[in-house]
C-alpha cells in the first residue's frame, strides 16, 4: 500500500472515490488468481467438501456468506469457486493501490462499520441484473481469539431481501496457519473449507427475519483452537505464541494491562512475571501457580467481561495520542499528523491535525469499531469514519487499546441499544 505524508487540508480536499457498479469476474484476473493462490494452497493441503450444491447450477445466482480468517480466505475463495462467476464484497482499504485487479476478479468495496445502503443495491445488481453470485464476509473483520465476531441481525435481512439460495463455506485450519495477532510468521496447518447449501428461495420465503437470523448464527458458530484441539492438529513451530499479546492484554493473574508480551512459544506478564505456555495444541499451560484460563478465547471473552464491568460502572474510557491517516480515495493511505483519540461509552473522538481535525462518531452508529493490527506495515490502529472517509489513529502509547476499544465499542453498543 502506499503512503502518503501531506498536509491534512490537502487529503481533506481529495474527493472521495466515486462510486462505481460491480463488474463481472473477469476470466482472466480469475484465472491469474486462481493460478498465483494454487502453489500455497497445495503447500497447505488444501481440500474442499460440498454438501447439496449439486443441487445449484454453476449459472444460478446465489449468496455465500464465508467466516473471515486471514488472507488466505480470498485464495480460497478462487478455488471454492471454479466455473461459477462470483463477485466479493471487500472492504475499502483492500483497493487501495490496487483497484484495477480488484475489480477484474469481480470484487467490489464498501467501508467497514457504516450504514451503507449503497452497498445493497450493487449486491442487488450483481444477482438480479448481472447473473452473478455474491460472496461476503459478515463478520467484517479476521477472527482476533479463534471464535467469531459479530453477525449483525441485518445480514439476516439482506437474505431475506434477496430471496436467492443462501450457502455458507467455512474454513478450517487457516486461522491456525495465520492468526491475526501474528500473521507476520506463517505457521504449518493443513487448511480446508466446506461450501454447503444452507437455505432455498422457498425456506427463505416462509421464514421470519428472526427465523432466519437463527440459522446464520448456527452458521458461524466456529472455535479454532477447539477445533485444532479435538482433531490433534500439532503447531510444534518455535514461534507459535508470537505476537499474542496483542489480543490478551490484561494479565489475569495480576490485571495489569498493556503488559503481556508473546513471544516464542510464551505470553508473559512483564509486571508480575508469571508466564504461559502455548502448547503444540493450541492450550495454555501456566509454567507456575494455576492456570487461569487453559483455552485462549476464555481468557479473550474474560477480558470482555472486564470492559463491561468498566462500562457500567462508568470506569471505562481513554485518551491517547496517536497518528493520524485517511483513507479518501484508491490511490494511498494518507499521513496527516498527529492528534489524540478518546473513546468512552458513548463513542470515540478523534481530533488533532493542529486543531483542523474533529470527528465524532456515537457508539449506537456502530455495533463496533475497527481494530487492525499489523495493519499494512503501519501499526496497530483503530478505525472508525463515514461513507466518504475512514481515519485510522495509531496509538504512539498504550497500544493495548486498540483491542480493548473493539470489545468497549461492542458492548457499549449492547448496552445502549438495551437501553
């Protein structure tokens, strides 16, 4: 991707990209794609199972939810889908610097987090007008602790909108080859995907919304480290636990925040000194006194329990300095300066840029926040904005928020929203 440094009244003036209709895949960038994806996925052992698709021809319009791991998952999706043309919905940031091959192999953007109506007409487009099929990721970001994010009610809606058959594939085994929190090393894990026929246009028809919200929810239900764990999948490599401080940031033993650190094959606490071991499958195992949580997504749901207990109680919240980009236009990532970012229960606030900057954004816009880490060589940042443009704050301290906003800005859309 590449980056800009310019004065912020210069990026705020760049016009944001125009909206353009989804293109069908084209047969080339599809085969390009399917031809550069193919070595890896070999590497990988890569297998694919189907369940009723026969009863779908490859020219039938269908809409495909994935769950969302890595990168690999766009490879897998070149061949998941061979002979049926398929436009993706991919999120803004991805096109970057690379438009043009995005939307020859038939992907289209949206931004991450918004109200975008625009976004269902070009899904509409796309299945009634084109003839193609639509895959999305609804949960809108890669997995952080192996179990999945937030499926929104409306993707429930959008089914039932569209009334075409409905199908899922899930992957297994890619968050183990490259978790978010160290996708920088690549681990070995043999990776496959199901692709199953979930839902026809006459159950789609007869269902409620609720009814088939019920079903989408079942879809995504997902633990990788469980999964990894039952099937005995070994990840002996030596650098298996790097990086997972990043998603496991209080310290369970003494709640330290911001003082873990993986690395290796151990996450520490620097404050109180006690370590765990990341297991070859997939377990934590204290190297002294008692393990409090043994699987990485309790310890991830118990500091979300902590977030909550902070947001009640009217203890949460942060103000941090950060740098400052924006993301306008197709052509780069844009630098403009410094400022703070302060989040609380009622939404985050980002100003900076010599005082020209001031953004708000209320936590009942947004059922999360974007939380990237390693993101594009630039740093771990958190990401909010509108339909003309996304700010990216990288915190320059207590990096650690970053993650702990993600769990705050949806629990404080739970709680609000309740209200």
């Amino acid at each position: 991707m590449k980056l800009y440094n310019i004065d912020y009244g210069k990026a705020a003036r760049i016009p944001s990209t125009p909206h353009k209709k989804p293109k069908k895949p084209n047969l080339f960038w599809r085969s390009l794609g399917w031809a550069l994806s193919a070595p890896e996925l070999k590497k990988l052992g890569f297998t694919l199972t189907t369940e009723g698709m026969e009863k779908l021809s490859k020219e039938e319009p269908i809409l495909i939810f994935m769950n969302h791991s890595c990168f690999l998952d766009y490879k897998i999706t070149m061949h998941a889908f061979t002979g049926r043309k398929v436009n993706i919905v991919t999120t803004f940031d991805a096109f970057i610097g690379r438009e043009w091959p995005m939307r020859g192999i038939g992907c289209f953007p949206t931004r991450k987090f918004t109200t975008d109506f625009t976004l269902i007409r070009d899904i509409k487009y796309c299945l009634k007008e084109l003839g193609t099929s639509v895959l999305m990721f609804p949960e809108a970001d890669y997995s952080y602790s192996g179990k999945p994010h937030i499926v929104p009610e409306s993707a429930a809606g959008l089914i039932k909108m569209m009334g075409v058959p409905f199908c899922m594939l899930k992957t297994s085994g890619a968050f183990a080859q490259s978790p978010i929190y160290g996708h920088e090393h690549k681990r070995k894990a043999k990776v496959s995907a199901h692709l199953s026929y979930v839902l026809t246009p006459e159950q789609i028809k007869n269902m409620s919304v609720e009814e088939i919200n019920a079903v989408v929810q079942k879809c995504f239900e997902y633990d990788h480290f469980r999964y990894q764990q039952e099937n005995g999948i070994i990840i002996d490599d030596k650098d298996r636990a790097r990086g997972l401080h990043k998603i496991l940031y209080k310290c369970p033993n003494c709640k330290a925040e911001g003082k873990t650190l993986g690395e290796g094959t151990r996450i520490s606490c620097t404050s109180c000194k006690k370590s765990w071991e990341l297991t070859e499958l997939g377990f934590l195992e204290a190297e002294s006194g008692e393990t409090e949580f043994a699987h990485i997504p309790d310890w991830y749901e118990w500091q979300r329990e902590c977030v909550r207990e902070e947001l009640l109680s009217g203890e949460y919240g942060f103000d941090v300095p950060v740098n400052i980009h924006m993301m306008k236009d197709t052509k780069g990532l844009y630098g403009v300066g410094k400022g703070r970012l302060t989040h609380d229960i009622n939404g985050a606030h980002l100003t900076g840029c010599d005082g020209r900057l001031d953004f708000y954004k209320k936590s009942l816009s947004m059922y999360a926040i974007g939380a990237a880490l390693y993101w594009y060589g630039v740093g771990d940042g958190i990401h909010f904005g509108d339909n003309e443009v996304t700010y990216l704050a990288v915190p320059t301290e207590n990096s650690h928020v970053v993650i702990k906003s993600r769990l705050a800005s949806e629990e404080a859309y739970k709680i609000l929203k309740n209200k």
